[in-house]
C-alpha cells in the first residue's frame, strides 16, 4: 500500500508538474489598440472573452488606447507585439524610422467622413473654402490634408483648420461648419445629441477618392525575422478572425463583452450595438477565407493617396511591398 501511495503520489507531482509546464507554455501577446474600449475593437475582446486566444495557447493582454497613447510610441518602446493603427500613421512612422510592418488588415473599407450642417452654407467640397473645418490629428489628419491638397486647398489660408478633440461639440456649438466623424461613433453622437440627419450633408473618404487603410495590425520588421514570433502571431490572427467573425454575426452578445470592457461604466449596449452593425459594414470579408488579408491592389492605392499631398504628401517616398507582409496570415490559415 505505502508503495502504492508512492507511485500514485510520483504521478500525482509528475502531472502537476506537467500542469504548470502547459500553463507556462502560453504565448504572451501583447497589442495595443488605438482607442479606448468600443465596438471598433470588438473582435479582440469577443476573442478574449470566448476563450479563443487561450485555445490557442496564447496569453493575450489587450491594451486600451486613449488620447494621450500613441501606439506607434509604445511598440517603438517594445511594450506591445502589435499595435491597431491606421495606414496613413502607420506609413508615415515607418519613413520617420520606426520599420512598422501590416500583418493583416481587417478593415477593408474606410468609416472616416466629414460631417456638417447644411445651415453652414456646405454642400459640395467647393463650398469649404472660407469655412471651419474640424479634424483629428495624432495621425489621423493626413487622409484629410491629402483631400484638401487633391482639391487644390492651402490649408494655411483657404480654409481654418480646427485641430479637433475627440467629440463632436465643435459642430453641436456651430465652432465649425464640418468636423470629423466615424460612420460608426461619432456620427451617431451627432444624432443623438438632437440634430435630424436631414440637416447634415456627409463626406465619406471612401467616395472622395481619398480614403486609406484604417485599423491594419502591424508589428516591427524585425520581429518577422523571428520565425516563433511569425508562427505564435499566426496563432493569434486566427483566433482574432474567429473573435471578428462572432462580433460581425451577433452584434448584440459582441456589445455586452465590449461595454465590460469599458472601465469608464459610460458605454451602453444599445450604443455600441450599434456601433458594431456600422463597424461590420467595413469588413467586406468577414465570413469569408480571406478576412484580415491585406489586398495588394488596396494597400497600393493607399500609397498613392498618400503619395499625392501635394507640397505635404504624408509620405515622400513609395515604400513597396516591405511594408507589408503575408506571412503571418498565411501561417493563420493551418
């Protein structure tokens, strides 16, 4: 019996043992959002709270964004494995020498528009010129220079540039004839705020020729070189895309994971429901083999726009097909 008890006690600690073993083995990954928790991000935290990443064998910490974090400052300062960015920031930190690399690009349209009342005098782009026209910055100002520039705009002295906080009271207080809004948040602040969609008039990005990638993932070139990194990222896409697919079919189950993510306790369900239907309308892919797969075609049509700024162009040179890579979502699709 004592020799049994031994046995049993040796395969108890050696099973133990392999317990905590299995529980080291989990990747960490890191990724830093670009913006505070909302619908934008909800493929990630649907993943999280499904369990998907440690199905995968990944530890994943999801860190929230906010005005005053820079996602390109904190992967430079190696404090995450991949950031959300859009591609204009993305591109234009990589010629300023941060080698950002796109892995995957899960939102294949754009949901930048400029918003204003039509009290304003606006109705076409023509009648910008004189007016007040709100934008973010922090990166997210080179589509709409781009714009001004394609329209033959000086931005110092055909129109005034409001650099723009990140809500809508610009426009609510009549500060600024247009500002800046996502078809899936800020619009619908203005809506909710009281003003009847019939006295708006928007400018989507995509219909003005101008529009570039937003919420690409992207990690550093020299990670790539590391090929357990390649393969554990491709762990973490394929369980990403399966958290995107869940969030673009049940909006509803997506936005309650979203609002307890929310430490502010200010989202509600209701909003970000609808913020996640409006988000959907961006990933033309979901459902499909090829979500999260950046399109050549699309990532050159980007560099074009941001080729094309006139005397400012976003980026002075094309970067070719180093900035981005395949690799990781093809190792996403074993």
């Amino acid at each position: 019996m004592k020799r049994a008890f031994r046995l049993s006690a040796c395969v108890l600690a050696a099973l133990l043992g392999l317990g905590g073993m299995a529980a080291q083995a989990a990747d960490k990954v890191t990724v830093q959002l670009k913006w505070v928790p909302q619908a934008q991000f909800a493929g990630y935290y649907v993943a999280q709270a499904k369990g998907y990443y440690k199905e995968a064998g990944l530890d994943v910490t999801i860190k929230p964004g906010g005005p005053d974090i820079s996602p390109v400052q904190v992967i430079a300062g190696k404090s995450a494995d991949a950031i959300v960015n859009w591609m204009p920031d993305a591109l234009a930190a990589r010629e300023a020498g941060v080698p950002l690399v796109n892995i995957a690009q899960v939102f294949d349209r754009s949901g930048l528009m400029l918003t204003c009342k039509k009290s304003s005098g606006v109705s076409s782009p023509k009648d910008f010129k004189g007016k007040t026209l709100g934008v973010w910055y922090g990166g997210n100002e080179y589509p709409f220079l781009n714009w001004m520039a394609k329209l033959g705009y000086n931005t110092e002295t055909d129109i005034k540039v409001l650099k723009q906080g990140f809500n809508v009271d610009p426009l609510l207080q009549n500060q600024a004839a247009c500002i800046s809004t996502m078809i899936y948040n800020e619009y619908w602040q203005v809506i909710d705020a009281g003003v009847k969609e019939s006295d708006l008039v928007t400018f989507f990005y995509e219909d003005q020729g101008v529009a570039s990638l937003e919420d690409g993932l992207y990690v550093l070139e020299s990670s790539l070189k590391d090929k357990a990194f390649v393969a554990k990222m491709g762990k973490f896409l394929k369980a990403t895309f399966k958290g995107w697919n869940e969030a673009v079919k049940n909006p509803e189950e997506a936005a309650k994971i979203v609002v307890a993510q929310d430490a502010s306790g200010s989202a509600t369900v209701a909003v970000q429901k609808r913020q996640m239907e409006n988000v959907a309308k961006l990933i033309t892919k979901a459902g499909t083999a090829k979500i999260g797969y950046l399109e050549p075609a699309a990532y050159e049509r980007t560099v074009k726009v941001l080729l094309a700024g006139g005397s400012s162009p976003v980026i002075k040179k094309d970067p070719g097909a180093a900035a981005y890579s395949h690799a990781v979502w093809d190792a996403a699709q074993h």
